[in-house]
C-alpha cells in the first residue's frame, strides 16, 4: 500500500500527474483491495493534503531545508510523517515502514537519515509542531492559516477576498473553508429506482 502511494505522489511531483486518476489505476493494476486499497487511498491523498504543513515540520527536523532533500527521499519522508501525525498508524511501525520504503525506492545510503528526521517528526504531534511552524496569528493572519492548513499564501488571500474578507477580521470564514478543503470526503451511496435497492448498496458495505 505504501508503495502505491509512493508512486503516487513521485508522480504528482515530478510530473503534475493526476492522483485521481493515477491511484485507482494503480491500486486495480497491482491487484490492492478493501482495507489495503483504503490505506493506500488515505496515505496518498492525506499526505498531498498536508504536503506544505509536513514540508515546514521536515524543515525543524532535518539538516537542511525540504526543498532541498532528494525528492525520492522527500516524498518517503512526507508519507512517514502523515503517518505519524495523522492516522492511527503507531510510531514505530510509521518509522520501521517508511525506512524500508526508503531502501526500496532509493537503496541503503538515506535509510539512516530518513529513521532519525522521522523519529524527531514523532517527538510531537501536529499540535505541537503548528505552535512552531506558525507565525504569529495577529501579526500575521494569512500566514497562520496557510502553514496551519496546508495551502499556499496566495490560495488563503483569494479565498479570503472571494468572502469578502480582511485580515483584521480574523478570517473566520476563510478558516473553516480552508478546513473544508481538507476535510476526508464521505461516501456516498444512491439507490437509483429501478437500477438498485437499498438494501444491495448496504449489503455491498458490509462485505
């Protein structure tokens, strides 16, 4: 599972490609079902949600910048650290796992510097890391809210504008869209008359 949405996210970096359409691809191409397909579904599209927030943690935990870590090695380390910080996934089994998706995609050599930046990722949890990652909130709104929420300054000013909002008014509504945004989607179900009843739609959630 972890591997797919590795491949996911390699993708989306180095080549804008779609992850809505690329995962589903994967996960039938590689024969991944039921839970292992939902864990793969929630790692991927969970660490593209958190990608800017996970960047600036990996920044306080690394020598040197992010940005200027070996993409492969980043994007093990983002995975890990949404891991980490937001699902149920314990510590060590976020850490042990993303080591050997770290020898698997790139060899031996970074398997020791991607256990000890995640190991200090797992000192704290989200919380904790936003009170460091975050600039002052009456000093700096927009700023807040965009390393708090995992978006881009820009996206938080146009959201902000589009809701006929300013700084001075603490962006509230700005803020609950921008957590909206990043909110896990419910599935649906639709019993359509004459195509489906209620009761086959429930019988396929409970296999």
């Amino acid at each position: 599972m972890r591997r797919v949405a590795y491949d996911v996210l390699a993708a989306v970096d180095e080549r804008d490609a779609y992850a809505n359409l690329l995962l589903p691809a994967l996960l039938r191409e590689r024969g991944i079902e039921g839970r292992d397909a939902a864990l793969a579904t929630e790692l991927t599209y969970g660490t593209l949600r958190g990608r800017q927030t996970y960047d600036a943690i990996l920044d306080l935990c690394s020598d040197r910048p992010a940005r200027d870590i070996d993409p492969p090695v980043r994007e093990v380390l983002r995975l890990g650290t949404h891991q980490l910080l937001a699902t149920r996934v314990a510590s060590h089994a976020a850490v042990a796992t993303s080591v050997d998706l770290a020898k698997d995609v790139v060899g031996m050599r970074p398997a020791g510097f991607v256990n000890a930046v995640l190991r200090r990722v797992s000192t704290r949890d989200l919380d904790g890391w936003l009170t460091s990652i975050t600039p002052d909130r009456a000093a700096d709104p927009v700023g807040y809210l965009a390393a708090a929420h995992s978006y881009p300054r820009w996206i938080v000013t146009a959201f902000a504008d589009a809701l006929g909002e300013s700084a001075r008014s603490g962006l509230a509504e700005t803020e609950a869209t921008l957590q909206a945004g990043n909110t896990r989607p419910q599935t649906t179900l639709v019993a359509i008359p004459g195509i489906s009843e209620p009761a086959e739609l429930t019988a396929g959630v409970s296999r």
